[in-house]
C-alpha cells in the first residue's frame, strides 16, 4: 500500500455561499433519502453538506489524534479513546461505560509513573543541596563536587585533638574527649563496659544486667491520709476516706477516687473507719468512681465511714 502524502486540511464546501451548503436531511437513510424528498436527485446544498461533513470528522480526528469518548459508541476490545485528555484503552468490548469509573472495561494506556522512594522506582526529584534529610530525591553532581570539595578540606594536618597531632594514626584515652573510663571485659562472649570509681551523671538511663535500671524519678506518690504511688511498671496503689449514706440503699453510694486510674481499677477493698462494727464493699464503676456500702450488725443499711485502698493501671 502507498504511503499517502500529507492532507492539505481544507474543508470541503467550507465557503460555500448562503444556500449553498445544508445539513443533509438524514444520514442514517443516506441517498434514500432523495427518493422521498426530491425525486432521487440529491439537491446540491445536500452533496455540499455530505462531503462537508465528512471533511470535518476526518478533520477532527486528524486534531484530537485519539477520538473523544462518546457514549453513543460501542467500543471493541483494545479501542484507544481519550477522556479528560488521558487515554483509556478498551479491556474488553463496551458502551456508554465510563472510563473512570469501570475500571473491569476499560485501562488507562499508559500507566502513571509514581513517586520513586526507598520501596519502589518511580520519578524522582533532583536536588543539588548537600544539608537535605530527604530520601524521595537524588543528589546532583554539583552536590557531589560540594562534597568531595568539602572532604579534601577537612582535618589538615595542623589540627590536634588534645595536642596530638593528626598527621599520622593516634591513641584516644577517655581524657581525651571527655569520655568516661570503663575497662572492657567479656561475659560469655559478650562485651561488657565497667565504670567504676567515680561519680556519673547519665543523661540516658544505663542498664544492669540487660535490663533498665530504675530511678528515684520513676516513682511518683502523695503520701497523706488520702494518697497513692505510681511504680514504674504502671501499677497504681491508691487508697483514701470515704463513706456511704444509708439512704443510697442497695444502689450504693457513689465515691470519687483520690485520683484517677489512667486506664482502670482492677480491684478495690473496703474496711469500717468507725471502729470494726459495720460491715463494708465496693466496687469501681470507672477509672475515677466507685459504689460503696455499708451495713450494721443485723444487717441492715447503716451510714458507714469507711477506708478504702484501689489497685489499678
């Protein structure tokens, strides 16, 4: 087949006088048309606007490149169209499916190229800095020059540490930067650091035996008639004064903790504060409530002073 030369893009009957050009009665008949109308002759403003049409569609698929999804279309399977200026190719034969939104018909024919990061490859930003924390982009050479610029002026050798000289290898004691003097020893294979007689300030928290060591600062209480203690654990022992009025009945009556448990009370016991002669319970309701009560000796309702003591977390 021969390659066909480049069109010249003219529109037939594109400047046609007034009269001249008509939209043609009903293309789906076609020339049948003229048979009912005009006695099979096809008037010229009719041929005009055959052909002129058929020049514009040919025109405007020579503009988009990729024709326009329309639904009026049913589409085979590997049909190209464009939508919203991005191209979707057909999966398998559909009409008036939406490209967007059917993703089991249609594809987008050219993936989108991601972002690259450490977990995937992808389009990536270049970036000439040399003081970036960024994993998402790559270092130009000019950032490269101001690197390697920088290393072979670092440490001349007229630099000391301590009066030691850098112009050959050296031998750092703790003294020398401030570091603490700890003997290295094995246990099992396993180096150990001991540093021993001095005093030693950490400002990060030490281990003993691999396990954290625990520090004054770890506690925290309120000794008093009313108090608690936080362990380190979490474990919150809280205990205080409380009392019940007989007219809370059995509903109990209600108490606020000395304070609040962060997460829940586990359990909560009760002893009589007027001397051992009432009967006492409780029971928590939330992290900073419980339901108190307090009985006689024959059992009945009585107001009850009461102490308290709470275990929760």
């Amino acid at each position: 087949m021969i390659i066909q030369n480049k069109p010249d893009y003219l529109i037939f009957a594109d400047s046609a006088k007034k009269g001249e050009n008509a939209a043609f009665p009903d293309v789906s008949r076609g020339w049948g048309v003229t048979i009912d109308q005009t006695a099979s002759k096809p008037p010229m403003e009719w041929m005009n606007g055959a052909f002129n049409r058929i020049d514009k569609n040919m025109l405007y698929l020579l503009q988009q490149g990729v024709p326009e999804w329309s639904e009026q279309v049913t589409y085979p399977a590997n049909a190209i169209i464009k939508y919203n200026g991005v191209l979707y190719t057909a999966i398998v034969e559909n009409d008036n499916a939406m490209p967007t939104t059917s993703t089991t018909k249609w594809k987008k024919t050219q993936e989108e190229i991601p972002n690259a990061s450490l977990f995937q490859k992808g389009v990536v930003k270049l970036n000439s800095e040399i003081n970036s924390e960024s994993e998402t982009e790559a270092a130009t050479p000019k950032a490269i020059k101001k690197v390697c610029d920088l290393a072979n002026n670092q440490v001349p050798n007229i630099r000391k540490i301590n009066n030691k000289t850098l112009n050959t290898d050296i031998v750092l004691q703790a003294d020398d930067v401030n570091a603490l003097p700890a003997i290295r020893k094995f246990d099992n294979n396993i180096p150990v650091y001991e540093v021993g007689g001095i005093q030693t300030d950490f400002k990060q928290r030490p281990t003993f035996n691999n396990s954290d060591l625990i520090s004054r600062s770890d506690y925290s209480s309120s000794f008093n008639k009313n108090g608690y203690i936080k362990l380190p654990n979490g474990l919150v022992i809280q205990w205080g004064e409380a009392e019940y009025l007989k007219t809370a009945d059995q509903d109990g009556y209600i108490q606020s903790f000395y304070t609040s448990f962060p997460h829940a009370c586990l359990a909560i016991v009760t002893n009589d504060a007027y001397g051992g002669t009432n009967s006492t319970a409780a029971h928590p309701i939330s992290t900073s409530q419980f339901r108190c009560w307090g009985k006689n000796s024959i059992g009945a309702y009585a107001n009850t002073g009461l102490f308290y003591i709470a275990l929760g977390f």
